[in-house]
C-alpha cells in the first residue's frame, strides 16, 4: 500500500508541475504561483522541470509515508476484529458446554 500511494502521490505532483510549464504563464504572472508555494513546505520544489523531479520524489516520500500509515492502521483494526471474535467463539464454547 505504501509503494502505491507514493507512485500516485509522486505521479500527481510530477503532472501538476510538467502541465504547468507546459501551459506557460498567464500574461502579467509567473508560472504556478500557487505549486510555487510547495517550496515553503518542501524545500528544493521550484516549479520547473528539475523541481517537477524533486517533487516526484518528495511526494513518493510523503505518499509511501501516509499509506505505511494507513495501512498499519488498517491491520491493527483487522488484527482486534479478529481477536475479538476468535475471544468470542471462545466463549460461546465455554457456555455450551
């Protein structure tokens, strides 16, 4: 789950950033003013072709984070899910019998 959500992760980023060199500026601004922001918080990330790399990376970096993330959450759910019905079927036997 990791890998997946880094490789989309990785892959928005990297599209967002080629799409916009791609489009060019709008007249009288620069080239995504608001991607341009991610540099605050990634540092290295220009909106560039290079910057469209270093975002590719950082975001299989943040995405492999959050679904390491995710899915840890999701198997310690399964794992109480399952304890409490294996506890439960213990149980059950003990009344019967």
């Amino acid at each position: 789950m990791a890998v997946a959500t880094g490789t989309i992760a990785s892959l928005l980023l990297c599209a967002a950033t080629v799409i916009l060199l791609i489009k060019g500026p709008v007249a009288g601004t620069d080239v995504g003013t608001h991607l341009r922001l991610l540099g605050i918080y990634l540092p290295g990330f220009t909106v560039t072709w290079i910057g469209s790399l270093v975002g590719a990376g950082y975001g299989m970096l943040l995405g492999m984070c959050f679904g390491s993330v995710v899915a840890i959450m999701w198997n310690f759910t399964h794992y109480l899910y399952i304890t409490a019905m294996v506890m439960r079927a213990s149980w059950l036997r003990l009344m019967v019998d």
